[in-house]
C-alpha cells in the first residue's frame, strides 16, 4: 500500500502527531509512506529523520504578534497563486491513499486526482459536537474548506459520544518527578514579555524553549534554550509543571504525565481557545488571557494533576487503514477509547456526555 501524508508544519503538535504515525508505519514492509509538510520554512524543521526524504511547501500559515493572531499579515503573507500552483503540480498518481493532518496543499491535491483521503487531526475533532469557544461562520468555513478530506477522524481528550480518536502520544508514562522547575512553551509571545512575566518569581527555575533562540544560555532563574525535541522531552518529565499556549499535543503529553498546566491561548485562535474550554471544563488547566504572573504565582502553589492514561500503540489504527475499510469507524475508535484510563474527578465531570459505541460510520 503507497500513502502520501501531509502534514501542516506550522505547529510542533500537528508534526508530533505525524511523528507516532511515522514510527508505526516504519515497523510495517506491506506499506510505503511518503511525507509533504507546509506552512514553515524549510530550514525552520528540526529532528526530522523519522520521515526520511520529505518534500516541503510554503503552504499556509497564520502571522502572529504579542501572542495573537495578526490577520493582516496573515492575509499579506500568503500567497494564493503559490498555493495553487503547488497545488496543481503535486502528483498523487500512484497513491493508494492521502493521509493528512490539516495540510491544505496535498488536501486539495487529492480532492482535484479524486484519491481516498482520511484527515487525521484534532481540527476534525471540531467537525462535531464538543466544547468550542469563539465558533463563528468563518472558522466553520475553515475547518471545512482549509484542507477537505473523505473522512474525518478528528483527535481529541474525550470521545463527547462521537467517533474521535484519543490523543497519539511518542511518550512512555514515567515515575513521578518532584521539582522546582516549570518548563515554558510559549513560541507566540515575545521574549522580553515572557522575561518579564518570569523574572519576578525568583525563587522558582525556569526553563524557556523558543524557536527565536539561537543559542542556550541562563540567566538568573530562567535557563534559555533553543528548540529541540530530545532536549525539550529531557526537561518536560523533570518538570513539576507547564506554562504554554493551548497547543493540543503538548497539553495532551502533560495530562499523560500528570504535569500541572498553566495554558495562554493564542488570541482569536478558535482551537486553542476550545482547548482551555475543554480543560478547564474538567480542572485539569489554569488558564491567564495576558501574561499575568499574579495568576502565575497563584498557579505554582495549585497542586498537580492527576495521570490520564492515553494508548501507547497506535498499531490498530495502521491495521485500519491497511484493511480499506474506511467508512467504518465506530469499532476502532471503541477500541482506542476502551484504553483510556481517566482519573476518578476526571471521569465523573465527563460522566454527562454520551456513551461511545461502536456502530455507525465515518461523517
């Protein structure tokens, strides 16, 4: 079996998500994945050998500024007749299928050559019924338009009674790790903010991974440091809690390893801000809208979460894709959920939504 996956590289989480599926797919001889992300730079990509020889395109990506979307720039930056020119020229002939995380150039692409295309993202997830904030008519277009797919398999923290998958995880559950340090994430927001938000905490450490370092460094209680997926897994186990924006993978690594959360969505961001929704829905986040170290102080004294037990072995779903049996959803996403382990407050809060089962098909 030949699959084409594309994946939206603009975000770290989309590409850690492809990351476990790029591992599963690599223990398989009967199928043979090809990798195409955009929306970030060429030379903006790091730790990227699980994918071997991907191709990349500029794509489509949102300007941000302090921290919140800048619509004009956005508007400004992208570059429609690129898009569709990359779009034309992508030749999905000889694919068996499109696999695709909210990526819209091999999206269409497969749409114009009529190949199979299954969305595997948590964007798909807001496709049904589950907790949103700031929905309006134009993120509806968006989800719909963005990057069009056959089936959606969206991913999210709870089922909502819908055929969603769990999150996938590459993190193995580890002991328990008591500390001082509090990793930071905060990639939209400008470094002397983020400095300045920290500082005043002196008592705790700090350490603070941003994609506009070049270098790693330490300064009084924050420690510096340039991005990097093995040294930003290093110190996120050792932490006793995170500071992010409201990104869906790295909340969902923290909730498996019980860390603490202290969440900034991104402004007029529509997922990030159904994200804090969701987790401060089930207490399992703090959230501050502006970088606020009252809230940041009040933060660090809360307690820590409890674990949440997500699967480890994704291999179901490659089976699933394997077996062309695309419509039928209902019983592998049963499968995955009948995995999931919530703490006891956890699972009660979500005791009000619907029971999953598994009959029905893909929407």
């Amino acid at each position: 079996m030949k699959i084409f996956y594309g994946v939206q590289g603009t975000g770290n989480g989309h590409i850690t998500r492809a990351r476990v599926m790029a591992a599963a797919f690599a223990k398989r001889d009967d199928i043979q994945v090809d990798y195409l992300f955009s929306g970030r730079a060429a030379d903006k990509y790091f730790d990227m050998e699980v994918f071997g020889d991907f191709q990349t395109r500029r794509g489509l990506s949102f300007v941000t500024k302090k921290g919140s979307i800048d619509h004009w720039q956005t508007f400004k930056q992208a570059s429609t007749t690129q898009l569709w020119k990359d779009i034309k020229s992508l030749d999905l002939s000889g694919y068996d299928l499109l696999l695709n995380d909210f990526e819209p150039i091999s999206a269409w692409a497969a749409k114009r050559q009529k190949i199979p295309s299954i969305s595997i993202s948590h964007q798909a997830a807001f496709t049904h019924n589950v907790p949103k904030e700031g929905d309006n008519l134009m993120n509806r277009l968006l989800l719909k338009y963005f990057a069009p797919c056959d089936i959606n398999l969206g991913v999210h923290w709870h089922h909502f009674g819908h055929h969603l998958l769990p999150p996938l995880i590459d993190i193995e559950p580890v002991k328990d790790v008591k500390t001082d340090q509090y990793l930071v994430y905060l990639p939209f927001e400008n470094l002397t903010d983020i400095e300045e938000f920290l500082k005043p905490i002196s008592e705790k450490r700090f350490v603070c991974f941003h994609p506009n370092l070049d270098s790693d460094y330490d300064d009084e209680n924050i420690s510096w440091r340039k991005t990097s997926k093995t040294g930003f897994r290093e110190e996120l186990v050792v932490s006793a809690g995170v500071i992010a924006n409201a990104g869906f993978e790295l909340s969902s690594e923290c909730l498996m390893l019980g860390k603490k959360l202290l969440l900034k969505p991104l402004h007029g961001q529509f997922e990030q801000l159904s994200n804090v929704l969701t987790l401060n829905e089930l207490q399992l986040c703090s959230k501050m809208h502006n970088l606020d170290t009252d809230i940041l102080d009040k933060w660090l004294h809360a307690p820590s979460n409890n674990k949440i037990v997500f699967p480890q072995d994704v291999s179901p779903l490659v089976d699933w894709i394997k077996a062309q049996k695309w419509q039928d959803t209902g019983d592998l996403c049963k499968a995955l959920w009948d995995q999931v382990i919530y703490p006891e407050p956890v699972q009660r809060l979500l005791n009000r939504y619907p029971k999953l089962t598994g009959s029905g098909n893909a929407a």
